[in-house]
C-alpha cells in the first residue's frame, strides 16, 4: 500500500504570489514624515490567504489596525512588519508575524485587508 497525503483544499485555498512592497520614509511640504510604500514586483513570496480567526484577532491586533486574515508562508520571512502585501486588486498590511518555531520552516503573517488603498 502507498503512503499518501490527503490534504483537504478547497478552490482559492491554495498558495497564491503576493507581492511585497517595502516603505520608506518621506517627508511631507509641511514638515511631516510620513511612510511610502514602493516596489517592483519583483520581491514576491508564496503564501496560503485565511481568514483570521477571534483568538488571531484579540492576540495580535493593534491599537489602530485589526487583523482580518493570516497569510502562511513556508520558509523564513520575506516580509516585515508595516510592508504592504499586493494580490491582484487586494491589499494588506502586515501587522504582526510569528517565525514559527523560529526555526524558518514557516511563517505566519497577520495581516489586516486594507480596501480604501490601491
């Protein structure tokens, strides 16, 4: 008999490429400085999109951004916290992130869905 996986995947639960964009500070004509996100599209990583769960929601959430989904990523981190996150029309901001186990065999991003930002 063979030895085989089953894994139980619906359609769109699958990884999908997300693209990274860094920020940078720049400062504004009145004197402030405020955070730009820039990228290439060329720093991508391969992760499986979720809804977040309550217990992700009340552990990892900010004062002022509430984490809505989780992104997993196998491997070490690509991304860091306050990165922007592109899937095709979606955005996402990047929370918080638990190198889980800290030995980089995944990721786990929390992430919150921003709609008002293109």
């Amino acid at each position: 008999m063979k030895n085989v996986k089953m894994m139980y995947l619906r359609p769109g639960n699958l990884f999908k490429q997300f693209i990274v964009e860094g920020n940078e500070p720049v400062v504004l004509k009145n004197g402030r400085v405020a955070m730009k996100h820039t990228g290439d599209g060329t720093n991508t990583l391969m992760g499986c999109l979720a809804e977040a769960t309550d217990d992700d929601r009340t552990n990892h959430s900010q004062k002022d951004h509430v984490v809505t989904h989780t992104i997993v990523q196998s491997g070490k981190p690509k991304a860091k916290r306050t990165d922007k996150l592109v899937l095709g029309e979606r955005v996402f901001y990047i929370v918080d992130i638990d190198d889980a186990g800290a030995l980089g065999l995944s990721t786990i991003y929390y992430a919150e869905e921003r709609r008002d930002v293109k």
